[in-house]
C-alpha cells in the first residue's frame, strides 16, 4: 500500500534531503504546500500540492489550505476501527502517515525591535499546530516531526519498524511542548499589546501565569548528588565556557548572582563570590588592584569560591588568582596571556558573560508550596541625591561615597546583611543571621580574622536596624557612619544611639531584602 507524507515547513533545513531518503528509500508519496513543494519540485522530488489532493484551493492569502477533512480526515483515521476505516473509503480520504511541520517564526517574528502588530498577527500559524496535534493524537498510527534535528531518528526507525512505535510516541509528547510554547508566546505577546490591560496583568502580572522553556542542559545534580536538576531556558545566550567541568547546579546559581552584583559598578571592579553571597568586593583604577581590595577581606572564603570581573582579565590577574582553588571564573574577555594560565587548571570553569555583565531580567520565579511565586527583579539602586542624613553630623564626601559602595554590595547578601566598607572595599561581610546585630557581629569578627581596621568605617545594612544594637556594635568596631533603609518603630532610639556616638547616618528609603 503506498505511504502519504505531508510535509510544510517554514524552517527549511535538511528537509529535501529527508524528502529524498523518504522517496527513494522508503517509497512514500509527497504531498506539500507553498514554498516547501517548490523546494522539493526544484529538487527533482515528485510532489503533489495539497490543494489538488483535497480538490479546494488555497485561498485568503493562504490562511486556508490544509484545514480540509482529506487532511485531518487522513491524520486521526484510526486504522484499528472498521468505522473509521470505511468513512475514509466513503469520502474518498487518504491515510497520511507521515507528518513533517514546523512553525511559522511567531517568537523570532515579536522579538525583532519596533516589530507591527500586523506582522506579529501574520506570523500566528494555525494550520500547522492543527495538524501537529491531529497528528500527535494518533501517534500509534502517524509518525510526526516538528523538529528538523529529528529527521536521522525518524529515517533510522523507519529501516527498522520495531522501534517506530516508541520513537512516535516521544514524537508525539514533543509536538504538544512545541505548540504548548507556541501558544504561550502567543498569549504573552497579545498581554503585552493590550491598550487597556486588565488590572491583574499591571506589571507583566496577568491572571495566568504560564512559563514554557526548552531545556538547555541535563545536570549531573542539583543542590546535592542525591537531587536530580537540569538546566531550561537561554543561559547559554548569555554566557559561554571557555574551560573547565560542566557547570553544575550550584555553580548556575552563583554565575547569576555574581552577575548582578558585578553589574552594579561601573569602575574596575572584582567581586568574590561563596553561595551566592559576596565575600569580598573592591573597585579600583584597575582590576589587580580591585582584586587586592576584594581579596584582602577574606582570604579564606574564596577557596572554591566564584571570582567575576567586570573588565578584561589580563595575565597579571590570572598569575595571581590562578595560586587559590577557584571553582569559577567569569569576565567579558581574558587576554591570551591568562587564557594560557588558566588552561593549566582543566577543571577551572572560565566563563564568558557575552551579552555583557549584569544581565537584565524582568521578573524571577521561585517554586513554593503548589505554585511559583513571581517578582520583579530588584534592579533599583537609588540614588544620593534621594537620601537623607537623620543624624546631627553630615557625613563627609568620602564617608558618602563608601555608604554608596556598600549599598550595592549588600543589596546582593543575603538578609539580615550587614557591610562594612571604607572607600571601595569590603572590610566584613556578616550574611543570613537571624539577628541583625548577630550579622553585625560576624562582619566585625571577619574583618578581625583579616587584620582590617574598621575604624572609620562605613556600615551598610540592607534593612531597618529594629534595634538600636546592631548601631552601637558598629559604633563599638569603629564605623563613624551608617546607612540603612529606615522605617523601624524604634527609628528615633537608633538615631539618638548614632548621634550620641559621633556617627552620621542616612535612610534611603529603601530596602533590599535578599531571602
């Protein structure tokens, strides 16, 4: 009995040659439409235009050609029901068992800049996702490709029939997560184009929530070997490895916050990273200099810690960073010289951020308990001009300019945080204590263990000091200004603490929990 193929694909790419092995290997007969049966007829294949199988022309700019009953009809004819069989007879409908359809480029169409909304609209296919999912549907029966890199699996399984069925059925779950994303782009897009959006989408926060992202990688594990993980979505757009083992999970998470943090500051700047949480940061005129800064407070931390700079990383850098075990290292170059360094270390991760450092995202998602909560990202970085000095002493030019540094920085520990910082340096980090002023204490014992004076120091708290003891363990180490958010309750006992011991204090008005 002879085999029907369909096929109608905007991405063109090996498509006559599968044409061909299916023709002359596996005998099957071509039907097609548009350009696709152009192609195959300028490639010698022999092929039959879809409207002269259905005997109804292509019509309306081609919005209608393959919605017909001898197409959908041949796609969900179930070949074990008699009915179904003799209604095919009936009507004179050709069983078609082969299906290859890719999509109109609706999601490379709405990403080009100042794109019209007529083209947008122009690029929704409908007749490919109709036969798609009828193929899909009756998998036992139809092969079907929505993807070209599935061409080679699909004409191995042919020369060897035993293994089609398995290979339809995962054809099958593929071409539903293809036009599962398809739709979902499609529904963003027209969110987003809403003149008058509803109230719930405000803020890109519409009343579904739908997320489809192609998986990138699989992971050899997650936060730990006995948990599975892989990797969805575009990182790898972002970022490129030079060197070293595949990235893990952890490691993921530690390239996207160094990545933020680092795109804060704008001077030569290197930040050192321990799960996800800076353990040392400087800026400088250059880097080797910012790295002195940043490796200075703490010099125990950054072992397998993750290392990111935000200029070229030449060979002085590598000569010195290339002394301590480093799980990660990430710059937007590397000269040929530290290229050379670094090869001596296989296992060293060297990562390219191609799209630049602090790479932008709109909104973060995080799973909870039977759903995912959505944010925007926290990008707002206020500015001097908007704070304000609560204390009877102003602080000085440079005590402004630290408070400044150290605000950036701790936006990126994890809450409670507390920065010490003089000039553009970190001097003590204290992260993720259940007490301020415990976090206070662990800043003052590192910057101890690293023989860094904090006299004169700056002390930057991401949120409200609810108590007035977290201030006066600063005063007590020797900052002589503080900067926080404000807002406590107990606002006025932390300004008399601070104006009782000399320092200078501003409320920026804004916080930067990090949970």
């Amino acid at each position: 009995m002879e085999k029907l193929a369909l096929l109608s694909v905007s991405d063109k790419r090996g498509l006559v040659e599968f044409a061909t092995a299916l023709v002359k290997q596996h005998g099957y007969r071509l039907l097609s439409t548009g350009g696709t049966a152009k192609l195959l007829a300028e490639a010698k294949l022999p092929v039959t235009e879809v409207s002269a199988h259905t005997g109804f022309p292509e019509m309306m700019e081609g919005r209608v050609k393959t919605l017909h009953p001898k197409i959908h009809g041949g796609l969900l004819c179930r070949r074990d029901k008699a009915d179904h069989l003799a209604a095919a007879k009936q009507h004179g409908i050709d069983l078609i068992d082969l299906v290859v359809v890719n999509l109109y480029p609706f999601e490379q169409t709405v990403a080009k800049p100042h794109v019209e909304f007529e083209e947008a609209i122009e690029n929704i296919d409908i007749g490919g996702p109709s036969m798609l999912r009828s193929a899909a549907k009756n998998h036992e029966s139809v092969t079907v490709v929505c993807d070209p890199a599935d061409y080679d699996p699909v004409l191995a399984a042919l020369a060897e029939p035993a293994k089609l069925s398995e290979l339809r059925r995962k054809l099958a779950l593929k071409v539903f997560q293809r036009t599962g994303a398809y739709d979902t782009a499609i529904a963003k897009y027209l969110e987003g184009q809403q003149a008058e959006p509803d109230l719930e989408a405000l803020s890109g926060f519409p009343a579904n929530f739908s997320l489809s992202l192609k998986k990138a990688q699989s992971l050899r594990y997650g936060e730990n070997p006995h948990q599975k993980a892989a990797l969805y979505g575009t990182f790898h757009e972002h970022f490129s490895q030079l060197q070293g083992k595949e990235l893990s999970y952890n490691n993921i998470l530690d390239i996207t916050a160094a990545t933020y943090l680092i795109g804060e500051f704008e001077r030569p700047t290197v930040a050192i990273l321990k799960h996800t949480n800076p353990c040392g940061v400087g800026s400088a005129d250059t880097l080797l200099e910012a790295w002195e800064k940043a490796y200075a407070t703490d010099r125990q931390a950054p072992f397998g810690g993750i290392i990111i700079v935000n200029n070229t990383l030449d060979g002085a850098l590598a000569k010195i960073i290339s002394e301590i075990f480093t799980e990660v290292i990430i710059a937007p170059r590397f000269s040929d010289e530290a290229r050379q360094i670094f090869g001596k270390k296989k296992n060293l991760r060297l990562m390219i951020a191609k799209e630049g450092l602090g790479a932008d995202a709109l909104q973060e998602v995080r799973s909870v308990v039977g759903g995912v909560l959505v944010q925007d990202r926290d990008r707002s970085m206020e500015k001097p001009a908007g704070w304000k000095v609560v204390t009877k002493r102003q602080p000085t030019a440079e005590e402004m300019a630290a408070m400044l540094f150290g605000w950036k920085v701790g936006k990126h520990v994890k809450s409670n945080a507390i920065v010490y910082c003089r000039g553009e340096q970190t001097l003590g980090i204290g992260a993720g204590q259940m007490a301020r002023v415990d976090s206070s204490r662990i800043a003052v014992w590192k910057a101890g263990e690293a023989k860094l004076d904090l006299k004169g120091s700056v002390v930057a708290s991401e949120a409200l000091f609810p108590f007035a003891d977290g201030l006066i363990a600063a005063a007590e180490a020797g900052a002589t200004s503080a900067i926080q958010p404000g807002g406590s309750v107990r606002d006025e006992e932390v300004i008399k603490a601070a104006d009782e011991r000399g320092l200078a204090m501003v409320f920026t008005g804004v916080r930067h929990f990090k949970h």
